[in-house]
C-alpha cells in the first residue's frame, strides 16, 4: 500500500540519499520532493523503487552492485508488489539469518525480475539488497548474502 511504502521510505530516504522510480512516474516526482532526496539515474541510486505495473522491472539496468572494497555500496531496491506469502515459493531462500530454508510467494512481480536479482546477487559480496513491500502493508527483505532459487 502507498501509505506503507510512505512510512518504509521516510527510514531509508534522506538529503544525502538517492533514488530513482521505475514505473510510477507520480512517485518520481512526489518522492524527492517529500524525504529531500536527490533524484537520479537507476544506474547512480542507492535506491531503486519499483512500482506495481512496471513492465521490465530493473531486468534491463545496471544497478549499482558496490565493489570488492565496498561491497556496502550497492543499491537496495524496493518493489511493491501485488501480494508476499510464506510457503508458497516463487522463490526459496537459504544463507545467512535463514533457519534451514524458506520459501516465498512473490505475487506482481515477473520472474525474470527474480533471476535478474539472482544474477546481480551472484558474486557476493557483491549485490543489491531487496526489500518487497506488499498491499497490505507486509514487507519481504532479501540481503544479498542470501542465496535465492526461482521455482
């Protein structure tokens, strides 16, 4: 829901943050100038926010993965989805924080966009941090210590 997305962004989003929105061109313009961040390239972003009803997602992008001295410098991206659910997998998780493994129903959201993820989060250190945020207020975060099978 938008007013949750509101409160999850005012947490990350400052003066010294960047951020770029694909998908909700109202967003775009709404969100920098409400938390005073800097708008920018998905390329150049700490954040990437992914609207409902955008198309590629971020699959085509070369977001921002750090490098091996600051692997903290790669981009999280936040995806508001349709629906988030537990136990009925589009993805299944294993790493770090994860007791055995888990898996999570990611509804809205292409699976290209899942391996695209699963790609960029590869060669960890390296990698983004996902955070998915659904209608009902339900959030989802993937570091990207996490390693992710798409069923």
């Amino acid at each position: 829901s938008l007013p949750a997305a509101a409160c999850l962004l005012n947490c990350l989003l400052d003066n010294e943050t960047s951020l770029a929105v694909i998908g909700d061109s109202e967003l775009d313009t709404f969100l920098p100038r409400h938390f005073g961040c800097l708008s920018v390239a998905p390329e150049e972003a700490d954040f990437v926010l992914v609207g409902r009803g955008a198309e590629s997602g971020c699959q085509d992008l070369a977001l921002r993965c750090g490098s091996l001295e600051f692997p903290d410098r790669g981009a999280t991206v936040v995806y508001l989805v349709d629906q988030l659910t537990e136990g009925s997998g589009t993805l299944s998780l294993t790493g770090p924080g994860i007791d055995g493994g888990i898996s999570l129903g990611i509804g809205g959201l292409a699976a290209d966009d899942l391996r695209y993820l699963q790609r960029l989060n590869s060669t960890y250190p390296l990698g983004v941090d996902a955070i998915f945020l659904d209608r009902q207020g339900c959030v989802a975060c993937i570091p990207r210590s996490s390693r992710m099978r798409v069923n």
